[in-house]
C-alpha cells in the first residue's frame, strides 16, 4: 500500500509537469468533448504521463480521458485507481490556478488513500484512509520533493466547532440555487456564515485543512472529481455523505455518475 501511495504521488506530480507546460505557453488550445465540456491537450499529455506509471501496478484505472469499459468488467474489479489528470478544467482555461491532478485508490468501492497535486502552487495533499493520516506539503519550483514526505509538521486537520462562524466552500463555477438554500437552511444555526469560492477538488482540500467548515455539492460530478478528496477528508475524519443514501460516496459504481452530496464531521 505505501509503495502504490508513493507511485501515486510521482504520478501526480508527472502529470502536474505536464500540464504546466501548456498553462504556461502561450496559448490553450480548447476542443470539445461530446458532452460539450472543454478539453485541452493538457488534459490527455496529464493522463499519458499518469496512466504510464500506475499501469506499471496490478490495479485496473478509471480515468476520465481513458475510454470506460463495461460495467461487466469493471464490477469484478476489487481495487481500482480513479484518476483525473486535470481537475478543473475551467479553471485552468481561465488561468487562475485553481486546478488539480487526482488520483485515489479505490478498495471495494471505497478509497484507501488520495493524492491531489496542485501545479502552479506546487501544493501536495496526500492521505491514508487506513492510518487517519493526511498531510500537505510543498515542492520546490522544479517539482521536486524538498523534504521528507508524511513529516508531523506537515498534517492536516479540520477546524474545531465554532457557533459564531461556518465557512461553507463553493464552487467557482457551478455555485446554483440549491446549494444557495442549503446555506440558507444553516444560517439560524450561526451569527455568521461566509462563503470561501474556490475551483475543482481543492474544495475537499480546503475543509480537511480547517480553512473551511461544510462543502456542499448539489451539483453533477464524476467518480474521479471526488474519489481522492473523499480519501483525503475520509483520512481526517470527516464525511462526504450521499444525499441519496445518506451514506459515504461509493466508487466504481455501473454509473460513474455522483448522487449529490455534503462533506462535513
């Protein structure tokens, strides 16, 4: 298991390499995949780079630019990676740097560890659901790691209860009426409640590091937005909640697709 977490952080910041290439020149190319959704070619030289290294393992990969393969296949798989080589892919189009590379390992539907690499900030968050451990740390400009990994100076912890304040993370851009009349619902329970914007799975980062209280997404997302930061806020003790089951998010389900749901203690 440590040797598949490290794999996957190498593989993490592989992919990160290579999307800053791209970000960096001096013009994103866009298509558009079938469901309208923006793609670049960071996306797919991210993936090339990951998928080489994790296919050097035993474990399967869902990742969202690899062609999917029948539930038929995939329910006989008992650990699989979940990957998503650019996590934000409007927020890199808009260059503001909020974008990520996760990759989870998921046992029996749930996620045994996460890494979500951070490229222009160069921030690393990486987790094991098993040991309730989760750090962060920050590489060097040339994406190197700089000092020992799973250091105690560098874990992460979600904030303390606060009646006077809830910081409730949002989307940067898929914020809609729903997840508006949830913060209504909360608001009598607190003298203040404030909304910290933020793009892509560093949304699950910003809560299991206590600089947010609640992240509700009723909004659509796939396997691979979610499956590594529900590792990393799993690893730290708090809970990303089905609305439809009342139970943690499950992976490697027939539909990729997530149900809506609320992370929080």
């Amino acid at each position: 298991m440590q040797k598949d977490l490290q794999l996957a952080i190498t593989a993490s910041i592989a992919g990160g390499k290579e999307i800053l290439k791209i970000y960096e020149g001096p013009d994103i190319q866009v298509e558009q995949k079938e469901d309208n959704s923006p793609l670049t070619l960071a996306d797919q030289a991210a993936n090339e780079a990951i998928v080489k290294l994790l296919q050097t393992t035993q474990h399967p990969i869902i990742s969202e630019e690899n062609k999917q393969l029948d539930f038929d296949v995939r329910k006989n798989w008992k650990t699989c990676w979940i990957v998503d080589p650019l996590d934000g892919t409007k927020e890199f189009i808009k260059k503001n740097g909020e974008f990520t590379v996760n990759i989870a390992l998921c046992t029996e539907g749930k996620p045994t560890f996460g890494v979500i690499y951070v490229p222009v900030s160069r921030e690393l968050y990486y987790a094991d659901v098993n040991k309730k451990e989760a750090y962060k740390s920050i590489l060097s400009k040339e994406h190197n790691i700089i000092k020992e990994l799973f250091s105690e100076e560098d874990r992460i912890a979600p904030s303390t209860h606060n009646e006077d304040l809830v910081r409730v993370v949002g989307s940067r851009s898929h914020m809609n009426e729903s997840t508006l009349e949830y913060i209504d619902s909360i608001k009598p329970n607190f003298n203040e409640v404030d909304i910290v914007s933020k793009g892509s799975s560093l949304k699950f980062c910003l809560v299991a590091e206590g600089k947010a209280d609640v992240y509700p997404r009723f909004a659509p997302t796939m396997e691979w937005d979610t499956a590594a930061g529900q590792a990393i806020c799993n690893a730290v003790g708090l809970n990303v909640i089905s609305q439809q089951t009342n139970e943690e998010l499950d992976y490697n389900k027939e539909n990729l697709l997530n149900p809506f749901f609320l992370v929080r203690k």
